[in-house]
C-alpha cells in the first residue's frame, strides 16, 4: 500500500505503483484498461477529470507532480474556488508551492461553502496528459482525505467521446459546476466503443461512489466501422449492465451533438450511421419499461452550429459553456437538489 492512498484521495482515478515510489493517475484501472480498443487505452490513462484532494492545516503545501504526453495547465481549487493554475512541462517532475486564499477571511462561512464543497479541501485538477504523483510535502502537518460532508452531495457519473473528455473547461465540467455536483468525467477522446468491459466497469464503478445520476454520450466514434445492429447491443448492454448495478439511479442517454452530420450536404456513410446510431438510442429508451432511463437530444444542447470549431465536429469553448449551461437544466429536474 503506497503510503498516500490514506492520506488524499485520488477521485476518479486508479493510482497504480510506478517505479520510485511513483504513482499513476489513471482514470481506468489496467485489467479494464487492457481489454479496451487501442486508443482507448491511451486516452484512459488520460488524468483530465481526476483529482487530488486533501485536507491540512498547512500554510505551505509542496506538491510534486509530473506531466508524461503532453504539456498541461494544473489547476489547484480551494473548495469550489480556482485558486492558482501552474504549467507542468511535459516529462518534468514540478514542484508546485501552495497556500491558503489570502482573501477567504474576508467572506462568511455561509458563502464559502455554499458551492457544495467545504472551503476547507484542497482539489488539485489536471489537463489532458498522463500525469504522475510524486510527493506530497506539508511541513509536518497532518493531512487526511475529505469527509463525505466536506463534498459535494451529489454524485455523477460521465460516460462518452472526445466532447465528454474535453478539458477542465468542457460541458461536463462547466455543468458539474453550476450544479454543485461531485464530477467522475470517464469520456475517452476519440474511443468510446461501448464495449462489453467498459460498460461493466463504469456499472460497478457508478455503484461504487453511489452515483446520483448516470450520463452517457455514445455513437460518434463508433460511427466510423460499426454498424447500427452492433451499436445498438453494444448500447442496450451498457443499459442493462448499468441497470443491474444501478437499479434506480437516473441515467441519461445522449445523442450526437450537433455537428457537420446534421447539416451535411450530400449522403455519407459515416453520417448515416450516426442518425442510426441516433435513432436506436431513441428506440431503446422508448421500449424500456425503466421510468429512471431518459434520453437527451444531443442537438438540442447545441442549438447554434456556429458554436463548433472549424473541425465542425468540437464545440468551441464558448460551445462547451452552453452545453454544460442547457444540461444543467435538464438534469437538476431529473435528480431534484442541487445542494
């Protein structure tokens, strides 16, 4: 037992042992990790949307950290308050200096707390890189995980493409941040194939963090090579391995987002299987005897097509804000409390 694993919780991530005393934050644990399509076994070592969290009383916090694929922006938050944002070069361990939010004092207790978490905890969120946990330094003080009432009530569970991965600035986030929701982002960029693994591991892992609610955005990476008959099982399986887990909690299924397939010009194979994949989903939810299964429209989260980038296929930044904003709305009336 690595001799942090106590100390600070590691959301929504598996730290796996590396050499040194190392630890790997990665959103998938190996044995599911293993048996993923190729890319998805890359993208699911992917630390966007994992978390350091910890408590201490500490008034210099010595973090040491390290970016291995990419060049990151760390960004640590006191509470649900971004408190400082630090660039980890890639391939180089980083020591990051943190202390409290000179300012906190001058605001009530009432109002720090009051975006779900306790000001107290310290949350410490990465880009989209495969990142390595080095050491943790704070001056002798004691540090210990959040309580569960030091977090967030609400707990969800994110399933989908490159759009759900997104960054610290996508949908899910922006939208887990308007709810005062407790964010576990399991997007896999460029690799979300519903596969029979996968789906059995997001079941237990939704069972295991007790989520609230469930949401999956499935269909356009698979609109490349599968055909309609084989998504729809893929998809039904994905429901039926989250139901057994999951017997009550809401879960959302989500259509394509708007892109160049809504408003193409002539006929693509590629864009008809997405409007199958689309309608399958549709049939799916509509024949279930499940009163907690729901079906989001994709496109009505992005009603502007202008709102893409020029790849026509990823909502800009600005995309990303009135996604996270219109699911807002559709979710907090199917769980009830924001609190």
């Amino acid at each position: 037992m690595n001799p942090w694993t106590d100390r600070i919780e590691f959301h929504n991530c598996h730290p796996e042992p590396r050499e040194g005393g190392l630890l790997q934050l990665a959103r998938y644990p190996a044995h599911v990790r293993h048996s993923l399509n190729e890319r998805a076994r890359i993208m699911s070592l992917d630390a966007c949307g994992a978390e350091l969290r910890f408590v201490t009383p500490a008034t210099n916090i010595y973090l040491t950290v390290s970016a291995e694929t990419a060049d990151i922006d760390l960004h640590v938050y006191r509470g649900p308050f971004l408190h400082i944002t630090q660039r980890l070069v890639k391939g180089v361990p980083t020591l990051v200096h943190i202390t409290p939010p000179e300012r906190f004092p001058e605001a009530t207790e009432t109002a720090l707390g009051s975006g779900g978490w306790s000001p107290d905890v310290w949350r410490v969120c990465f880009g989209r890189s495969s990142v390595l946990f080095h050491h943790l330094n704070t001056c002798g003080h004691p540090v210990r995980p959040p309580a569960r009432d030091e977090k967030p009530a609400i707990a969800w569970l994110a399933y989908g493409s490159s759009i759900t991965h997104s960054s610290q600035a996508g949908y899910p986030f922006h939208a887990a941040r308007l709810l005062h929701w407790d964010l576990s982002a399991k997007g896999l960029s460029g690799a979300c194939h519903a596969e029979k693994e996968a789906s059995d591991y997001l079941a237990a892992q939704a069972a295991e963090i007790k989520a609230d609610i469930i949401t999956a955005e499935l269909g356009v990476n698979m609109r490349g090579n599968v055909e309609p008959d084989d998504f729809a099982a893929r998809a039904a399986y994905f429901v039926k391995a989250v139901r057994a887990a999951n017997p009550t909690t809401p879960l959302v299924l989500i259509t394509a987002f708007t892109n160049s397939a809504h408003h193409a010009r002539t006929p693509r194979e590629d864009f008809q299987r997405q409007h199958a994949f689309d309608a399958k989903l549709r049939e799916l939810v509509a024949g279930a005897s499940d009163r907690d299964l729901h079906l989001i429209e994709g496109s009505e989260l992005l009603p502007d097509f202008t709102l893409l980038g020029a790849d026509v296929l990823h909502p800009t930044p600005s995309g990303h804000a009135l996604m996270g904003h219109l699911l807002a709305e559709r979710l907090r009336k199917l769980v009830g409390s924001t609190a």
